[in-house]
C-alpha cells in the first residue's frame, strides 16, 4: 500500500510542475535563511572568540597566593600570620615544569614570564607600563607580535625594548630613541626602541612594553624566578579543561582565560538565542506555508479524492498521499534551499583560526557551522508534520458529498 500512496502523491507533484516548484521554492528560501543565520552566528562567535583570545593567554600559572593563616586559637589569644603585600609573588623552581606543562594534552605554546610595573620617562613625561619579559623565542607565542611590527624589528637584543603603537604616539617616540625605564623596585635602566607594534587593542598598544628576558630579571631583581607562565590551547575552547590538568600535575594557580570573560560569554549565548529564534521563525514559515498550500490542494482535489474514496481506498491510503505528498515537497524544497545557500555562502571568505583571515572578511561567516543537514532534517519533519492535519481532513470526506459535489 505504501509504494502505491507514494506512487499517487510523486504523479500529484508531477501534474502541477509550477505550483509544486512554488511550494519548493518557498520551502527553499526557509531553509536558506536557516542556514545563512546558522553560518553568521557560527562565524560571528568565531569572530569574537578570536578577536578575545588571539593576544591573551588561554591559561596562566602563577605561584598560589598565601592568605592569612591561623597559627593558634585559644580563649586568650589570636595568632595568624598575614598576607605578605610587600613581597612579589614568583615561581622559583619553574625549569622542572616546563617539560610536564609541555607534555598535557591540548597544550600548545608555552611561555615563561617575568612581568612588572614601571614607569618609562620621557622628558617631563612620566607614564606607567606593563612590562613582560620574554626570551627571544618566545616573543610571538602568544601575542603574534613579531607580525605586529609596524615600525623597526621584532629583536631583542638585551638593550632593547617593543613598544605599542598608542605608547609611541603619546610620548613622541620612534625607533632607535632611548627611554628610561624605572621599575617598582626602584630600579632604572636605559633602553633603546628597537620596533614598535599594533596589536589592536588598546590597553596593550598603549601600555605593554617587551624586553629580553635576562633584561627584565635586572630591572625587577629577581635573580632566579619567574613571574608567570602563559599557555596557548588547541583549541580555545579547552582552557577549562587544561587548566585543571595543569592545577593538579603543578599545584600552581592556573586561571583559564574564561574565568575573566564572562561578559563574552553572556553576548554569545544571547547571540545565540537570537539565532535560534529566528531559525525556529523560520521553520514556522515553513510549516504553515506548507499547511496552508497542502489544505487549497485539498480543497481542489476532492471530486478526486471522492472517487479514490468510492473506489475502496482506505483512509489510512488518503493519509499516506498527503503526508508524503507534503514530505517530498518539504524534502526536495530543503534541498534546493541548502544548494542555493552553499553557492550563495561558496565565494564569501570563511573566518578561520587565523587573525588575517578574520581582518579581511567583510562578513564573519563560517560554512562549516551552517548546519546544513540539520535543516534539511529538520524541515522535512516539519513539512511531514505540517501535513498530517490536512491530510486527516482530507481523509475525513465524505465520498457521497465530494462526488456530488
């Protein structure tokens, strides 16, 4: 019975070629814009994850804070010992875990710091910095400055120092001048400007500056240790996860770098939201599109449908015509939409994990989160659904009256 069912409703299709194209048609432009908005949402939240975790580590150790630790407590007396403020925290024996935090699972880049706070002078221009001490080899492992570059060279040499582009512009700088860089140890040293880089972002164009390693040990008198070590993750998205590795294979602080994001979090789960309403909006149109076509086609085809009546067919056959009838126009309309949508999508550059390609993209889409076979599913399930209640009712005529009608 069910060939038979399907054989009728192909034949119905193939009897009213533009009106079934119609149907398809619009069909098709639902699941385009499904697949459109997928695809945008999907590159825009790509777009935005790159644009926060491209030059910022995805985890960073630090030596555990000490809080205050009671030491007694009896009826008479208190003892603790407090924090101590005036003592830099530092990794002191950091060698040793290089080659563990290099060996755990989703760790990409490692790079040793030494970090502090200083003040770069300039004339009667006094203003403070960040400074992040690096090894040579590690300058580009987690901000690409080496690409940044906009004036000068990407060394540094034990007398040189990077700085960012908005730092240069406030204080009139350029390559090959000499500052003087005074730390909050109190102690100074000249450096010359061997480059000057744009990251994008201005707390860290404005406010980073980079120096040789063994330079910053000076500056910030630490003979031996290390402020921190920042970790790249594959992919992103894994820091979570990293983190807690790391925290029980190290015993040190690990801070993945969703723990301080959480606005972004919150924007892509509303971004998302909205994407879902306007997908669900979306197959709505398509269910009562379909609805609506599949109860005039019914309307029109009841002098047929009374002699199908007539002539023994079941009501259970009358069903099965109308509801494949409305999945093949539900199936092949999803198909013809997600073709249209793949070469609509086919010439627009995808953002990728690289940051060029997020730069050069006048639309953050990404093909690959365009759930195409997800709309395609689901809107056959909706145009089958769609037509179960028209087919009822078309099942539910009378044949006495629809003949003599």
């Amino acid at each position: 019975m069910q060939p038979y069912a399907a054989k009728l409703a192909l034949r119905h299709l193939l009897s009213h070629p533009g009106q079934s194209l119609l149907l398809m048609a619009g069909v098709g432009l639902g699941v385009s814009l499904f697949i459109f908005i997928s695809a945008l949402i999907g590159g825009l939240a790509t777009l935005l994850t790159l644009r926060t975790v491209g030059s910022i580590p995805h985890v960073v150790l630090e030596m555990a804070e000490r809080d205050p630790v009671v030491l007694s407590a009896d009826a008479a007396t208190l003892a603790v010992v407090q924090k101590d403020l005036g003592r830099r925290e530092q990794i002191a024996v950091w060698q040793p875990l290089l080659p563990i935090i290099t060996a755990t699972p989703g760790v990409l880049r490692v790079a040793p710091q030494i970090r502090g706070s200083a003040f770069v002078a300039r004339g009667e221009a006094v203003v403070p910095v960040s400074v992040i001490g690096v090894a040579p080899a590690d300058l580009g492992k987690i901000a690409d400055i080496p690409a940044a570059i906009v004036d000068g060279s990407g060394a540094l040499p034990a007398d040189g120092v990077l700085i960012g582009s908005r730092l240069a512009r406030d204080l009139g700088l350029s390559t090959g001048q000499v500052v003087v860089l005074q730390s909050d140890r109190g102690r100074a040293r000249s450096f010359r400007i061997t480059g000057i880089f744009t990251l994008g972002v201005a707390s860290v164009d404005r406010t980073s500056v980079y120096m040789n390693f063994t330079a910053a040990r000076a500056l910030f008198d630490l003979p031996s240790g290390i402020s921190r070590i920042e970790i790249k993750t594959l992919p992103a998205t894994a820091a979570d996860t990293v983190a807690a590795r790391l925290r029980r294979a190290t015993g040190l602080k690990t801070t993945p770098w969703t723990e301080d994001n959480g606005q972004l979090f919150e924007a892509l789960r509303a971004q998302a939201r909205t994407g879902y309403i306007i997908k669900a909006a979306s197959l709505v149109t398509i269910i009562v599109g379909v609805a609506s076509a599949m109860l005039l086609s019914i309307q029109r085809r009841q002098g047929e449908i009374g002699i199908m009546r007539a002539m023994g067919a079941s009501k259970r056959l009358v069903v099965s015509v109308f509801v494949l009838e409305g999945t093949l126009i539900g199936l092949f309309g999803a198909l013809l939409g997600a073709l249209a949508a793949w070469l609509v999508l086919l010439p627009l550059p995808s953002v990728d994990a690289t940051m060029a390609a997020v730069r050069d993209s006048s639309l953050p889409i990404d093909r690959g989160q365009g759930d195409f076979l997800l709309a395609v599913t689901l809107t056959t399930l909706a145009a089958t659904l769609a037509s179960i209640l028209p087919a009822r009712r078309a099942a539910a005529i009378d044949p006495v009256d629809a003949i003599g009608a």
